[in-house]
C-alpha cells in the first residue's frame, strides 16, 4: 500500500471519509493531478511543481485542503482560512455533511489556472 493510501486509510471517522471524498473530488476535477507523500501528509503537484495537500489535524479537529499559491485566489474568500500564511490558504472541513462541492471545486479549478 502507498504512503498516500495508508495515511488516509489509518485515519479514524470522521477523517477518513473527509478525506476519501476529497480525493475523488480532486482527482476527478483535476486528473493530471499526481498525488505524493511529502512532508507526512498526501500532497498533489501538477505539471511537476506543489499544488494542494490535505492534513487532518486531530487536535484541532477538522481536515485541511491546503492550496500551495492560495494568496492568489480571487474567489470564495469568504471559505479560505489564512491563519497569517503568506502564501498558502486552506479550505477547512469538520465533517463530510461541511463540504461544499460547489466552492471546492471552483477553487480548485481557479488554483490549478495559476500553473
């Protein structure tokens, strides 16, 4: 089993399945997306550079899609947590019923026009 699988698989409810949807949601929006393990968590690159990554934060309680040129973004402000990044910005889910496909995928479709 990859890294990749294996972080997601071990996680416990309700991580698991936040992040298994998020996976086919971003692999399907964006099948070019090559999905590593760097830095402990799965990390997508497209056309070979950093993309979008996903960390489930257990202490904190919710699971983060992070966006590698987030600052960059234009649209759903509103749903995209800075926490004094400078260049990155998530979007943050505590639950499956939390995702919003709709703005996920807007934003992932406007992130990947920044490469």
């Amino acid at each position: 089993m990859k890294p990749t699988e294996q972080y997601i698989i071990n996680q416990p409810e309700p991580y698991r399945a936040i992040l298994m949807h998020l996976q086919v949601i971003v692999e399907n929006v964006i099948p070019e997306a090559e999905l590593k393990y760097k830095y402990k968590i799965p990390f997508y690159y497209i056309y070979g550079k950093p993309f979008c990554y996903f960390n489930a934060s257990h202490k904190r309680h919710y699971v983060d899609v992070g966006f590698v040129k987030g600052q960059q973004i234009q649209i759903h402000k509103d749903h995209l947590i800075t926490e004094n990044r400078k260049k990155m910005v998530s979007l943050r889910y505590i639950s499956l019923e939390s995702i919003d496909d709709s703005v996920l995928i807007d934003v992932l479709n406007s992130a990947k026009n920044l490469y």
